[in-house]
C-alpha cells in the first residue's frame, strides 16, 4: 500500500514538472518570438494561450465557465452570476473585472497563470470557446444557446457596431455567417459540438429564450447547479438588477469597448479632469521648476 501511495505521489509529481518545464519552454518561446524577432505576434499569443489555458490554469471544483456562441446572451448570465455569487454593487469598473473573458485575457496576454490563480473563488469566466478547446474541470460549465437567427443578426450589428463592417445584412450573412468567416466560426458547429454534453453532469444548458421567458425559474436552476446560497429576499432585488433596462442604464460597465479600455488600464471619465489654474505647479519639484522657468526665461515666455 505505502509503496502504491509513493508510486502515485512520483507519477503525479513528475506531471506537474513536466507541466512546468513545458510552460517554461513556451515562455521563452513567446518571448523570443516578441522581444527579438518582433512579428509572428500572432504565434506568440497563441503559444500564450496554450500555455496559460491549458498548463498553468489549475482548475478548481467551484470554477465556472460561461460558454456562448458570441451574441448568445454571455454579459447576460455574467451579470446573473456576478448578482448571485456577491452583493451584486456596481461599484465595479466593468463586469470583466468580476468575471474575465477568459480567452481574451490569455490570448493578449492580459492575465497570466498567476492572476489566474490570485483570482477568488469561486472564479467566473466568460469563454466561446467551442468545447474540444475548453480547459476540462474539475469545474462547472454553464453554455447558452440562443435562436441563431436572432444571433446572426445581433452579430451583424455588432460588426457594424464595433467592428467595422460595412456591408448589408445579406452580404454579412451570407458571405460570413453561413461560411463561418467571423469571429469564433460556425454557429451550426459551436452548437451542436456543445449540444453532445447537454446531459453531463457539469454542463448547465441552456437558452437565451429561457432566460427571456422566465428569468426566475432559470435563475433558480443555476443556483442550484452552481451550489450558490441565495437569501430568497435577495430575489427582486437580484430580477430587477439582471433586466433589461437595468443593464441598458449601466451599459458602460457591460460593452465590449468598455472592457478594452478597462483592459489597457485606461482610467474613464479622467479626459475632462480638474480644469483649475495654477494647481500645476503642486506636481513640480524644485528642480523641475527651475528647469521649467530657465526655459521661460530664455524665451522671454513670463506672460503667458
Ligand atoms: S457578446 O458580444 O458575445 O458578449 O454578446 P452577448 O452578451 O453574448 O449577447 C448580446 C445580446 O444579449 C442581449 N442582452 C440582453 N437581453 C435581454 N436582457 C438582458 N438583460 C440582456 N443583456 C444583454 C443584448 O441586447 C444582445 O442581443 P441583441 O439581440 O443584439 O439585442
């Protein structure tokens, strides 16, 4: 018995060395391909991904990944989740901050293995990713799938909308819906992929239609699957902030726009900031002031 305990504790510290020393290898990789070479940005995103994703991520039993097709009702559930799993504030900068679009953040390298892991539990993340590309568990996979119609057509506004496109729905729906030339491929695929697991144990599925049809009930269903403890007086409170209108007012906190500016660490509402006189010079030390009025006074700039 003690020899088969010691035999496991080997195998299994053999694959975490293994898991390191090839996260290790596809690091230098990454920044090789960066620092030195400079192009192929694309191939050092990718090997970034892999190895956060799929070596660095320790998944943990209370994870749960919100899977969609894009335009499928993701920032939905992320706010069901983020009312359901806290207090629900909106203090928050952006719903990303609480619940991180986990694809995005290690293919750009936003976060790493280490954020990862300093991230509280029970961790929520946004992915659509198809499912032979989501990290396995131990964890929790909540998928949505919504009327793909109504996807197609969401999606062609988002492209208008956020992504430059400038042609009619025909042209976006034929030549790039159908053939699967957008963001994260063909909805046909995703779906059905994703519709194979419906019945596992770890899977939630379910449809946007759901969530507009009869919120409460679907929003009963999840605290249950996902094993949250929700005072039922928190309810209202919880249907009123997950509605439509709610969302609308504080859209800023929920588009996807927000998110990049959130994500490059750019501060909103600081453009229009102070607009005071004279408060400058608070910033300045001695010696830059000299510095500054040495450079007046050669100019003869006193006036101004
Ligand atoms: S994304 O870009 O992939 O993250 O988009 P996603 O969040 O998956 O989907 C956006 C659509 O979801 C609608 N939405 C809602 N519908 C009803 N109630 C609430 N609270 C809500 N929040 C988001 C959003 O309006 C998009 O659908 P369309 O059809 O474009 O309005």
């Amino acid at each position: 018995m003690i020899a088969y305990l010691l035999y496991k504790s080997v195998i299994k510290n053999m694959i975490v060395l293994i898991k390191k020393s090839i996260s290790l290898l596809l690091k230098t990789t990454s920044l090789v391909l960066r620092e030195f070479i400079g192009i192929l940005t694309d191939i050092a995103s990718i090997n970034d991904f892999v190895r956060t994703g799929y070596l660095d991520y320790i998944p943990r039993p209370d994870d749960i990944f919100i899977v969609t097709y894009p335009r499928s009702g993701t920032t939905w559930m992320q706010m069901i989740l983020y009312q359901l799993s806290t207090d629900g504030n909106m203090d928050i900068s952006h719903i990303s901050e609480v619940c991180p679009w986990f694809d995005r953040m290690l293919l750009f390298n936003i976060m790493n293995g280490k954020d990862l892991e300093q991230l509280p539990s029970p961790r929520i993340f946004k992915s659509h990713l198809p499912y032979k590309w989501i990290p396995r568990g131990p964890c929790k996979y909540i998928y949505i799938a919504r009327d793909g119609k109504d996807v197609a057509v969401s999606y062609y506004h988002f492209y208008k909308s956020h992504l430059n496109f400038t042609g009619n729905f025909s042209e976006f729906f034929e030549k790039y819906f159908m053939q699967g030339k957008v963001q994260y491929g063909s909805w046909f695929k995703h779906v059905a992929e994703w519709k194979k697991h419906e019945k596992d144990p770890d899977v939630l599925f379910l449809h946007y239609e759901d969530l507009v049809n009869n919120l409460k009930s679907t929003i009963f269903k999840i605290i249950h699957f996902c094993e949250f403890d929700v005072p039922n007086e928190r309810m209202p409170e919880i249907l009123e902030r997950c509605s439509f209108t709610f969302m609308k007012k504080y859209e800023n906190k929920f588009d996807h726009i927000s998110a990049v500016i959130w994500e490059k660490g750019y501060k909103q509402n600081s453009f229009i900031r102070k607009g005071k006189s004279g408060s400058g010079r608070e910033y300045f030390s001695k010696e830059q002031e000299i510095l500054f009025n040495n450079e007046v006074n050669k100019l003869k700039l006193n006036d101004i």
